[in-house]
C-alpha cells in the first residue's frame, strides 16, 4: 500500500465526496417531500430542470460529435442509471438494490483497468469489497427477498453509472464545466420524459412541499451535486471517485435515524464502520495518480452563488487560495 497522502491532496477528495453525499439526501426528501409513487417522474423533475437551467447559464450546446457523446453520457450517468435504479428498487426490497448498486466502484476499478491503463491495486479491491460487505450489513433486512428482474436491473444500473464514469474520463470534456454538465442532464431528462409520461402520467397536484423537495433535488442534488462529481472525474483516478459514492447510503442511513427517528441496529452500525473504513483505504492508501493540476473551481462557485449555497461557495474560495499558497 502507498503511504497516506498530504493533507494538502485531499482538498479535490472532499469537494467530489459532496456529490454522493448530496445524493444520500434522496431518499429523506423523496419519502417527506415527492408525490408517492411516481420515481421517474423525481428523475425527470431532478435531471431536466436543473440541466435547462445550467444551459440557460453557460449558453453553450455541443459540436460536431459531441451531440452523440453528450447523449450516450447523458443516458448512461442520469437517464439509464435512474430508470434501472428505480425498476431495481420497484422490484426488491431497497437493501437488495443499494448493495446491487455498491458493486459499482469494483466494475468501474475493472473497466478503468481495461480501457483506461489505470492500475486496479490491492487497496482498490479491499476497498471494494468492504465496500460491498458494509452496505449489505448497513441495509439489507432479514426478509431479504430477490427477483431476477430486479436484480439484472440492479446489476444494470451499477454497470450504466460505470460504463458512464469511464467514458467520461476517456472522451474528457470539450467545454466548462456547467456546460458539460448541462448537456448530460438534459439528455438524461429527456431519455426519462417518454418513460415518466407513458408508466406514470402526470400528477395531479403539485403541493408548496413537493416544490421544495424537487428544489432542493434538482438544484444541490443535481446540478451542484453533479458538476462536482464530473470534475472529480477528471481529476482523480475512477476507482477512487466511485468509491467515494459509498458516502451516499452512510449518509441516507444517518438521516434517516438523525431525521426520521429510524433505529439501526448493531449490524447496521458494524456495516456503518465498515463502509467508513473502505473509504479509509480509498482516500489514504490508494495507488499512484497521475499528477494533474485541477482546474479551478469558479465556475462552480458562481452557480453556487445563483442558488444560494454562501457555505460552499466559500469552501471552494478557501480552496483555490490554498492552491495559489501552495504554488
């Protein structure tokens, strides 16, 4: 194992592990805030909305064959991924399908290893397997039930999201980073529209509190949520990224005890303390990385501005400060 890495490294870590850690907020606000029942209708209201409004904002549209790239990433990382996650959730109970999904970080290790010559260490496959041991304690009940439907879509789901990190990392991207980011959200969103308007339909009432629950999801769930996780992308290996989206079911499983007053159980603490100490490893102990010099961050830090998150825009202030000190 490498040696564990400077303080001054982990600041591009923490500001990716914001991503899934906004996702872990999800299943909080979905379960007080959404309609019920209607899954593909939250992955329409969370993915279009947010990339019409990073569009409107950067003013920018793909090129040449970007327009097919755009949409196959689009598909892969938002559309595809939400509506085999949520056929996965629909069939299984909700344990099955986040320890299906936990299997990501070990598919996307392999595929990186494959396509992109990065090397799949001893720490990335520790990491990923108590990775996978730790969500299943953390979430899995004892009437743990399985369909094959749910579980192809499970597996689909995770090799969706996989498949989608990798090509990101291998086609880079042609525009900022708002930019980028809008074009798969509106992609995403329209491969979920058909769908959300022929298996749904159109709800009936919108209430003040399905607003604020949509808001919050389409904004700092979605828009900030996923142009930080694309720059992680970028910057850092693939295996540690998707390691990183280990923090999304820690964080659901502590809203919901913190929040909804929801018990966990011993086991479910030994797979909180598990799923911490895969991180662990994935953070301090990873293998070499390539030295890059990370772009900076303003523009992430004017659509924070636009709405309204003054904390994170300041952490990303401090950051590149800290990067032009260290020069």
């Amino acid at each position: 194992m490498k040696a564990p890495l400077q303080l001054t490294a982990l600041a591009p870590i923490l500001t990716t592990a914001i991503a899934p850690m906004a996702w872990g907020t999800t299943y909080l606000v979905t379960t007080e805030f959404l309609p019920a029942d209607r899954p593909l209708l939250a992955g329409l209201l969370r993915a279009l909305p947010a990339g019409i409004a990073l569009a409107a904002i950067t003013r920018s549209r793909p090129r040449g064959t970007w327009w097919f790239k755009a949409a196959v990433l689009g598909v892969l990382n938002i559309g595809g991924f939400f509506a085999l996650l949520f056929l996965a959730a629909f069939r299984l109970p909700g344990g099955v399908a986040a320890t299906l999904g936990s299997i990501q970080p070990l598919m996307a290790a392999a595929l990186a290893a494959a396509l992109l010559g990065e090397r799949m260490s001893p720490a990335v496959t520790l990491a990923g397997i108590l990775g996978v041991t730790g969500v299943g304690l953390l979430v899995l009940g004892a009437e743990t039930r399985l369909d094959a439907v749910g579980v192809f879509a499970g597996l689909g789901g995770a090799a969706a999201m996989s498949v989608g990190v990798v090509l990101t990392k291998r086609w880079g991207r042609p525009t900022s980073l708002l930019a980028f980011t809008s074009w798969q959200l509106i992609a995403g969103g329209l491969f979920l529209l058909p769908l959300a308007w022929m298996l749904e339909g159109v709800p009936r009432s919108i209430s003040a509190a399905n607003l604020a629950g949509f808001l919050w999801l389409s904004s700092v769930g979605t828009a900030v949520a996923y142009a930080l996780w694309f720059r992680g992308i970028q910057i850092l290996p693939v295996a540690q990224v998707t390691l990183l989206g280990l923090l999304s079911p820690v964080v659901a499983a502590i809203a919901g005890w913190v929040v909804l007053g929801q018990s966990l159980s011993s086991a479910q603490f030994a797979g909180l303390a598990i799923v911490l100490s895969a991180l662990w490893i994935a953070v301090f102990f990873h293998g070499p990385r390539k030295a890059q010099d990370p772009p900076r961050l303003q523009e992430i830090a004017a659509a924070a501005g636009r709405i309204h998150v003054p904390v994170f825009r300041d952490t990303l202030r401090v950051y590149n400060t800290n990067r032009r000190t260290d020069r």
